[in-house]
C-alpha cells in the first residue's frame, strides 16, 4: 500500500450514496507503513469544477471515464477496506495531487513549483 494509489472501497460510509467509491490514498508513506490501522483518502467523484482543491484523473490514470480527486473531503478509511487495487497515480498526478492538498488546507510551500 502506497501513497497515490486508486482503491475501490464499498459502502465507506453510511451517508454513502453509491454502492462503491474510488478513493486516493494521501497520508504520508511513513503513516501508511506503519501500525497504525486507517490512512487519510480523498473520494474520486465524476464533476469537476476546475477548483485548486480538485485533480482531474482520466483514462490514461486507470478510470473508467474523465473523473476528480475532491481533496476537499478528506476522510479516514481502515487499511483493511483498501483491498480493491486500480492503480497509482503517475508523478505528475502526484505533483498536482499535493498542489490541491495545500490549497484545500491553506498551506503555502514553496517546493510545489509551477510546471
């Protein structure tokens, strides 16, 4: 398990709408590796709405259909749901990925440069 990676979880909650939902792993790779039993993950819905907080996934990242990470509803999920594996997010994806996670928590870092 790492940090990036696509898993479908079923029902991750009772508010849940939908039978399943994608979900982006986002919490620190020293978290994920360690004891502890939940990881932070940021759902993967089909609107976007061009916001900083979103990173919009498409075929070529393992979906189904042009779709976006909503790092504006983070949730803590139990490891032991992750066990739907799609994919990993390509570097780049991943670059965005931390650009949408410092706006939706207002945080300045000057290493997350413009590509």
């Amino acid at each position: 398990m790492r940090r990036g990676e696509l898993y479908r979880v079923f029902k991750p909650h009772s508010r849940e709408t939908k039978r399943h939902r994608i979900f982006v792993i986002v919490s620190r790779q020293v978290l994920i590796a360690s004891k502890f039993s939940t990881v932070i993950c940021a759902p993967i819905y089909s609107a976007y709405h061009g916001l900083s907080t979103q990173v919009p996934l498409g075929i070529e990242d393992g979906m189904k259909q042009e779709c976006c990470v909503h790092c504006d509803e983070l949730i803590s999920l139990p490891k032991s749901n992750l066990t739907q594996f799609i994919s990993s997010l390509r570097p780049i994806k991943l670059r965005l990925l931390d650009r949408a996670l410092a706006s939706a928590l207002e945080i300045q870092v000057e290493n997350l440069a413009t590509e």
